[in-house]
C-alpha cells in the first residue's frame, strides 16, 4: 500500500526482457536504493513492483507481461524518468490517499493550461475507470495522489501546484502522453458491494438505500 506522495524519481538505465515480462534496471539516490531490501515493493509510476536487487545507486526489478499490458511500462525506454514511492510504513502519516498500486488502465494527456504559476491538466480516462472518478476525489496519476478538480463525459482535469511541478514529472508531459491511473480503493469497493447478490437475510444485505442512510451516498 502507497500514500501517492512521491519519495523520488529514478531513470531506467536498462532493460532486459524475460519472455513476456521485463527486467527493469533504475538508478536513483543511494540513500533511496541503501534502505531498500530484497523482496519489498516499490511503485514505479504507481505500478507496484518488487526489488529483486540492489546494489549501490541502483535497483533492479521485474515486470510480468500482466503489468506491462496495463501500464505504461510497456512504452517506457532507457533514460525514461520514474516516480519512486516505497511502501507506506505503518505508524507513518498518510498525506495523500490509500495508493495499492494496482493502475486501472492507461490515460492520456487531452490538453495542458497555464493558470499563473500552477498547471492545469484534462485526462482523458476509458469508462472502466472514470466511473469512479468524482469531483474532489483522489486519484493517482503515474503514481502521484491528486484532487480531481472536475470532470467530463470522458475524462477529468487537475491543478498541479508549483510545489508539485517542482517534484514530480507529471508538468512534462505533452498532449497525448500515455500515464498509468489508478483510481480510488473506496469506490470499487462500494460499488463490489452493491452489485453483489443476495448471500443471507435482507437485514445484511448492503443496499443503496442503507449507504444513503449511513451517509455514504448522497
């Protein structure tokens, strides 16, 4: 699990496929790459993947051909820069949302506006995930947490703040680049829940009508 903020970027400096899947070489920070271990997860652009080596300034992990189908790292190429996030610690304060790193699907960049010092972003998201995109929500755009400002009939939009140009990479981006989107946890969750059948008495079932008047639904 991931909190969205972004620790660091790294830059892929080499790649090695391993039948449908890749082996991915990123170098970073030594500092980020010496508190690493074997085994742990690590959400690159917001794709969890875990370290199969590390060793100095940089680490190595492995994508199967499930992730590279659903993420952006299948178009990713050497000197390709990455957004980092190791796992969130429990105890740790969470001042973005709850991150699994599972992306839902590939976005792309619609269009790009100056609105003084911050940057204005419209995505564009496939239904399979703008079902569950609202107004003020969270999202995770290559691994980053962000407010969904508004949204459209086919897709949404973002206000990147100086700070957050400052750190992360999402201000390159050019109209019509790809980027990995995850929406958030709790509304596919909501929605498993209402569209689940009848499993015992009508007195726990979880019905829409029971969300409003728990305040969950509006």
């Amino acid at each position: 699990m991931f909190t969205g903020l972004i620790e660091t970027t790294g830059e892929i400096r080499r790649l090695e496929r391993r039948g449908p899947g890749v082996r991915v070489s990123i170098t970073t920070g030594s500092t980020f790459v010496s508190e690493l271990e074997l085994g742990e997860s690590v959400a690159c652009d917001g794709a969890c993947l875990t370290v199969v080596e590390a060793t100095d300034d940089t680490f190595v992990v492995e994508a199967s051909g499930e992730t590279l189908a659903h993420t952006t790292l299948s178009n990713r190429r050497i000197g390709d820069s990455l957004h980092l996030e190791r796992a969130l610690a429990l105890g740790a304060r969470l001042g973005g949302h709850l991150v699994t790193g599972h992306v839902d699907t590939i976005g792309r960049v619609r269009e790009k506006t100056a609105m003084g010092e911050s940057t204005v972003m419209i995505f564009d998201a496939p239904p399979t995930v703008s079902r569950y995109i609202i107004p003020k929500g969270s999202i995770s755009i290559d691994g980053v947490s962000l407010t969904v400002n508004g949204t459209d009939e086919s897709g949404f939009d973002v206000v990147l703040i100086p700070h957050t140009q400052s750190v992360v990479n999402l201000a390159k981006k050019r109209v019509g680049d790809s980027v990995n989107l995850e929406a958030d946890l709790i509304g596919k969750y909501v929605e498993h829940l209402l569209s689940t059948q009848e499993r015992g008495p009508s007195s726990s079932r979880v019905s829409e009508a029971l969300l409003r008047e728990a305040g969950f639904v509006s």
